[in-house]
C-alpha cells in the first residue's frame, strides 16, 4: 500500500472519508484513526495492532458541541471539558448515538486533542475519529515521527506530519458512566486535579472484589508499554548503585536523574554509545522522553533497562504507572 506522508489536511480527510487509516499525532503520543462511523475502517486498526478486540477506542472530536451531540454529558463532565479540553483528557460517558464506534456498549471515550491543525482535520473529516494508541498492542506508543514511519509506512493509508507528541504518555482517562466516577488511567491531568471536581473519585487498586482485581476498563488487564528488552524499575539508592556496578556494559541502558559516579558517566556517554545513557531533570521530561528511549533501546539490541522511580511531586502519577506496567511485563 502507498502511504501518503503528508500536513495536508484535506488529502488527510478525505482518506478517513474514504475509509481509510490515519496515523496522526496528539499532545500525548501518536494515534492511529479512522471514522468513528466506519466500523470496517475502525476494526482495520485491530488487525493492524494486533489489538484484543474487547479493548475500545477512544473517539477524538474536534469541540464540546459535537461531544454533546452524540454522548450525555453531566453538568460536572461539561465542567471538566471547559477545564481539561483541549487537552490529555479522555472521558467516558453514556453514549446517545449507536451508530458510533464501538456499536455494541452503551458508553463512548471522548477526548479533544490539543493540536489546533489535529483539530481542523478532525473537523474537516466530518467524523469523530476513533484511535488508539499508534503501536504494536502491548508495546511502548510512539512519540517520534521516524519510528511512526519505520512501523506503518506501507500500512497505513496515511501519516500526519505536523508537531510531534510534547506530553510522552498517554491521557488520564475517567470512567463517568456510574457514580462516583472512577480514574482508569492515570495520565498527566493528575487524580489531585480531578478531584476538584469531584472528592469521590475512586482510584485504581481500589477495585478489589473477594480479593480479585475486577478490571473496569478494559485496557486495564492487558500488558502494556513493554519494549523487548526487560524494564527494571529502581528507587534512587538502587538505581546509583546498579549504575556504578553495571554502567559500563555494553547491553545496559539507563534513564533516570541519579548517576551516582560522575566519572563513569562521562566515560561511559564518551566510550559507547551515548544513546544507552539519558539524564532527564524534571518528571516532565522523564515522560516525554520515554517511550522513544525504550524504543532506540529496542533498536540497539539492549538486554536490561534501568529506569529511576520518578521524583515525588507534579508528573508522577501517570509516569510511574506506565512504569509499573513496563517492568511488570518483563
Ligand atoms: P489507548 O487506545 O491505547 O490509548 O487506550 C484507551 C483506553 O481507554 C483503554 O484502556 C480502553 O480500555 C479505555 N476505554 C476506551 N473506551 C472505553 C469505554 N467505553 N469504557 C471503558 N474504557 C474505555
Ligand atoms: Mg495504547
């Protein structure tokens, strides 16, 4: 298949509007979408990720306007539009229109990207889009441009080049079918500033029936984020002191904010190649930077990635989640 690279945002819609599959970036990380009223089109993206077919999509929409008109949406769920959209954002709401993707479930998962040029797209299509993450199901998402290219070039029927993904992870997702609402996916809209809005909002691990973790959103029982190589997650101590033991080897690499030994660092950036090493200075950073360290590590063939546990504070809670998730897959 021909792949149109392109910013044109016409040719881009009318692909969708002929069914076709878009990849596209967002704040977050890279989506690939088709029309929310295209089933075929929309279960084309399964086939291409390999993605379980319970796991729903979120739809993209271009303002609250057209949100309201296929979804109900609370006096406090329009409070959090006109606050969090557009933005990394993702709720789900009971659903008005059966027409749209996924047919069969009575709620729907909308989110406004941030990109005003996304947006113009996502209006010009006449469409919601339905999108998932742009990656292999399981695998760390995408936030680089060349790795979109490298994965679905010849696969898609279209790649969106215009800025790319500034967050790193994907967006905070809040379940708002039943009260009280219910955090399904921590991201960097934090469960403190959502519950602003509402104090009762449950968070994950909190879901134990007779012992069992009862999955709420789908998304939440699958492996994610997890690149080949194997993701150890360690505390500061630990981390400094794996650094000093195991920083020199080749197969190793790193990503954190604490080198304990100074010189080893620079002989070890100076040695081999630097791109196994990566200092990052705020939690931030951290997120934007990960997903594509994990995938430049997979490139290079690197047996064991180190990661420091984020800083306490501001861009922690989605962070560590994807983390957590990352090194339980190993
Ligand atoms: P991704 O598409 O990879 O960014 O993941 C989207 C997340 O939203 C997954 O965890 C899905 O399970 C979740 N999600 C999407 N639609 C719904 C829905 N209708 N109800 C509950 N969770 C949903
Ligand atoms: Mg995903």
């Amino acid at each position: 298949m021909k792949t149109q690279i392109s910013s044109d945002v016409r040719l881009l819609a009318d692909l969708i509007r002929k069914g076709g599959v878009v990849v596209f970036p967002t704040e977050t990380v890279y989506g690939i979408g088709a029309s929310s009223y295209n089933e075929e089109a929309c279960k084309r993206i399964y086939q291409i990720k390999g993605r379980p077919s319970d796991n729903p999509l979120i739809a993209h929409f271009s303002s609250i306007e057209e949100i309201k008109s296929v979804c109900e949406v609370s006096e406090v769920a329009e409070r959090l539009l006109c606050e969090f959209a557009p933005g990394p954002l993702t709720l789900v709401l009971p659903k008005k229109n059966p027409n749209i993707f996924p047919k069969e479930l009575s709620t729907l998962a909308v989110r406004i990207p941030k990109n005003p040029i996304v947006r113009d797209w996502i209006k010009t299509c006449d469409s919601p889009i339905s999108a998932p993450s742009a990656n292999l199901s399981g695998r760390p998402s995408l936030t680089r441009m060349t790795d979109v290219v490298r994965y679905f070039d010849g696969i898609v029927d279209g790649i969106f080049v215009t800025d790319e993904p500034s967050l790193g992870i994907e967006s905070t997702v809040v379940g708002m079918f039943e009260d009280p609402p219910v955090l399904l996916r921590p991201g960097s809209i934090e469960s403190n500033e959502l519950k602003r809005f509402f104090p009762n909002l449950l968070v994950p691990n909190s879901f134990l029936v007779e012992g069992k973790t009862v999955p709420l959103s789908p998304g939440m029982k699958y492996k994610h984020y997890a690149p080949k190589a194997n993701v150890k997650l360690l505390s500061p101590d630990a981390f400094s002191s794996e650094w000093n033991r195991y920083g020199t080897d080749s197969k190793t690499a790193w990503i954190g904010f604490s080198y304990a030994n100074e010189e080893k660092l620079e002989s070890t950036f100076t040695k081999t190649n630097p791109t196994r090493v990566k200092i990052v200075s705020s939690n931030f950073e951290y997120s934007t930077e990960l997903y594509a360290f994990f995938e430049s590590c997979d490139q290079m063939g690197i047996d064991t990635i180190h990661c420091e546990t984020p800083k306490e504070g501001e861009g922690k809670e989605g962070l560590l989640n994807r983390l957590q998730k990352a090194s339980e897959a190993n």
